[in-house]
C-alpha cells in the first residue's frame, strides 16, 4: 500500500481524474473510489487530496512462506489488452510531455581531438616521429579553441533563450521574432536546440493568443525553420496537447471550447492520426458532458420492464470482468499479466430504476445500488461500483461517454 497526491476536478456528479497511466471519469461517494487500471482491480481511499491505493480486491492474502517469498521476490502486475472492449482504449498521449531541449554542457569533438592529440603525442615518443608530435599538439590546440568557441556559443543560446521568453512576454511583433531567429548562427546540436525551442515556444504562444502570431505567420515559420516535418508535428501536437490540458482544467468541454479545439488543429495543419488519443478523449468527453446535461427522453424497446419505470438508453454491450491471464518470473521478479474475460453478453438498457443487460438470460442492478461511475477512457469502459458487491461492474460498449452520461443524468434525476 502506498500514499500518494491525487488531482482530481469535479464534473458534476463525476470527477476527472488525470494520471500519468491514463484518464478517467468517475463520481460517487466522497472518499471512495474503485476502479480497474493498468494494475488491475483497486480501492481509493481518503480524503482531501491524500489517497491510498490497494490492489487485489476480494483476494485472500496467503500466508507463511508464500508471503516471505514475496517480501524478498518483486511482484509487478501489468495489464493487457485482451480484445474486448469495443474500441481501443487509449492513454493519455506522451504529446502532452514534450519539453524545451536542454542546451548541452559539453561537445564530445573537444574530448575526441584531445584524445586524438593525447594519442599522437605517445605514439611520438615510441617512434620519435616529429609528424606525430605536431599533429599532436595541432590536434590538443584544436581541441582547446573547439572548447573555447563551443562555450561561447552555448552561452549565445543560453542568453538567446531568455531574450525570446521576454519578448514573447512582452508580444513583441512577429517580424521581430522572425529577424531575432535569422540572426542567430549555431552549430551541431546547438543548433537543433535553438530551432526546436525557438518552434516549440511561438507554436505554444500561438494557442494561447492567435491574435499575437496569426495563422498565416505560423505557417510561413514553418518554411523557414530548420527543423524536419516530423520534428515540427510532434512540436505542433504537443502544442494542441497542451491547450487540451487547460480545456480540461475548467473540468468540461464546452461547445465554444468544442469549437475551439477544432479551430486550433485546422490551425496547426494537424490531421486526427497526429492527435490520436487527444481525439478520442475530446470526443468521449463531449459526449459524455452532451449525455449528461440533455433532458431524459422516454424511448419504447421491445423487452419487458417493470411497472413505473420509464427507458432512457438502450446499446449492445457486453460484461467484462478482470482476471489474472498470466504469470511467470524473470530475475527474481514475479510478473502478473491481468486483462478482461466476457462475464455477460446481450444489450444494455438504462432505465430510471435499473442498468440491466439482457442476453441469454438478464443482469440486473438497480440505480440505488450504484455507489460510483466511472468513466475509464484508458481501457475503454464504463464501471459501477455496486453496494455490496466486492469487485465492480465493467461493461464495455460502442460509446463509453454517453452510456456514463446516461447513467450519471438518471442518478442525479432519482436523487433530486
């Protein structure tokens, strides 16, 4: 069991929650959550921003010997995926993690002609060769100019660095920014990180405010800027990675923030497969949010209900459960592959008494059994945590976002 800080954001009755394994949504209790990660089943718990994590739910622990082979052999749990969600699910995308290059401390062409030099000035005292004692000291004298020009040059572009930070600060014009670039001259590596940091930045001040750089501006950089295509996409996804992350602060997509995101990867000259998981978490989420704060409509399926209840949702799913698929050791670590199985098959239905499902025979539960909803992009599922049940409910469907909008809508609905 281990502590740790947990971000969350409220979503209404759900809750947003951001990791560096995935993204999910979830509501329920305040204090408690249950859901299935890449580490299998778990329980949080805690409050006011200090949560515990425990895995294993509704396991046995073992006791004697095989808990003192675990004290001393690791244990690590991954999880894989089986195939049987009906999308893929997707983890938060690494776009969101690109960072400025760092300036390099050393150049190895100093060290190498030292070297070299060092070496010839040996091999003369072996063969008393005065070539080699001139190539020499030329290569030692080589080696300490190189080292003297490369910190020169590294402190240009360390300086470099903090003029184009203040004059994006202070707005300066574009045709400023363009003539501060073409007057810097480095070389090698310096080079690329001047390039890609100078990229990275106007890229970044471009989704913050369009009307400082335009879009006809940024594409004329991206002509000029000694950087490759791929270079420049990955820079232009990170960038829309970023404005995706402060969408997300305000806990909501909103249409106009909809509209937005659209507008921003039109900009950046991105197509969907640049921005594959930014893409399904925009769209899962809006559905979800659509789901949520739409009126209930009354639909009429074929299937039997009860007396007063009224059905709201209907979709093909299925019920997953998790289970332990694999296990095997490898340098006194013991590995556990977990990934999801079918429990149940048919078609869900939403209704303002119960979730059910039904396929060859009916899974029922009723909305007052339901302590908590997530919402779990990174595997493609929608979980209830059900009261009195040890583990929770998995279904998977076609669309994940408006089957836990629907639900969350009948929970607030019942309660109100």
């Amino acid at each position: 069991m281990a502590f740790y800080l947990r971000k969350s954001y409220g979503f209404g009755p759900l809750r947003l929650n951001l990791s560096k394994s995935g993204l999910g949504v979830s509501g329920g209790v305040t204090g408690a959550r249950v859901g299935i990660g890449p580490k299998g089943t778990y329980f949080h718990g805690g409050r006011h921003g200090l949560y515990y994590r425990k895995y294993g739910l509704g396991k046995s622990k073992k006791k004697g010997s095989t808990q003192a082979q675990t004290a001393k052999v690791g244990e690590h749990e991954f999880f894989t995926d089986t195939g049987l969600t009906y999308n893929k699910g997707v983890s938060m995308s690494e776009n969101a993690n690109v960072q400025p290059l760092e300036i390099p401390e050393k150049t190895p062409w100093a060290k190498r002609l030292g070297i070299s030099g060092a070496l010839a000035i040996v091999l003369y005292w072996m063969v008393s060769s005065y070539f080699l004692l001139f190539l020499g000291f030329g290569l030692l004298g080589a080696a300490a100019t190189w080292f003297i020009f490369f910190n020169k040059k590294q402190k240009e572009l360390r300086q470099g660095m903090g003029a184009l930070a203040q004059m994006l600060e202070e707005e300066k014009p574009y045709s400023a920014l363009l003539e501060f670039y073409r007057s810097k001259t480095f070389f090698g590596e310096l080079n690329r990180v001047f390039n890609y940091n100078f990229y990275l930045a106007i890229n970044e001040y471009f989704y913050n405010n369009p009307d400082y750089i335009t879009n006809a501006e940024l594409r004329a950089l991206d002509g000029e800027i000694n950087l490759s295509r791929e270079e420049q996409k990955s820079i232009k996804a990170a960038a829309f990675a970023g404005f995706l992350d402060a969408v997300l602060e305000d806990h909501v997509i909103t249409d106009e923030e909809y509209k937005a995101l659209v507008e921003l990867k039109k900009s950046l000259g991105l197509h969907s497969n640049d921005i594959k998981s930014e893409v399904t978490v925009i769209e899962t989420i809006k559905k979800m949010s659509d789901a949520l704060n739409a009126d209930l409509e009354v639909i009429k399926p074929s299937v039997p209900h009860r007396p007063g209840e009224k059905m709201y949702y209907s979709t093909e799913g299925r019920m997953l459960k998790s289970k332990i698929i694999n296990r095997f050791q490898r340098d006194r670590v013991q590995y556990k592959e977990r990934g999801y199985d079918i429990e149940f098959e048919g078609h869900i239905y939403v209704s303002n008494k119960r979730i059910f499902v039904i396929g060859d025979g009916t899974r029922s539960y009723t909305i007052n059994q339901i302590v908590d909803v997530t919402l779990s992009i990174e595997d493609n599922t929608v979980q209830l945590v059900i009261d009195g049940r040890q583990t929770p409910v998995i279904y998977t469907v076609p669309d994940i976002g408006t089957l836990a909008g629907k639900i969350n809508a009948v929970i607030n609905q019942e309660q109100s």
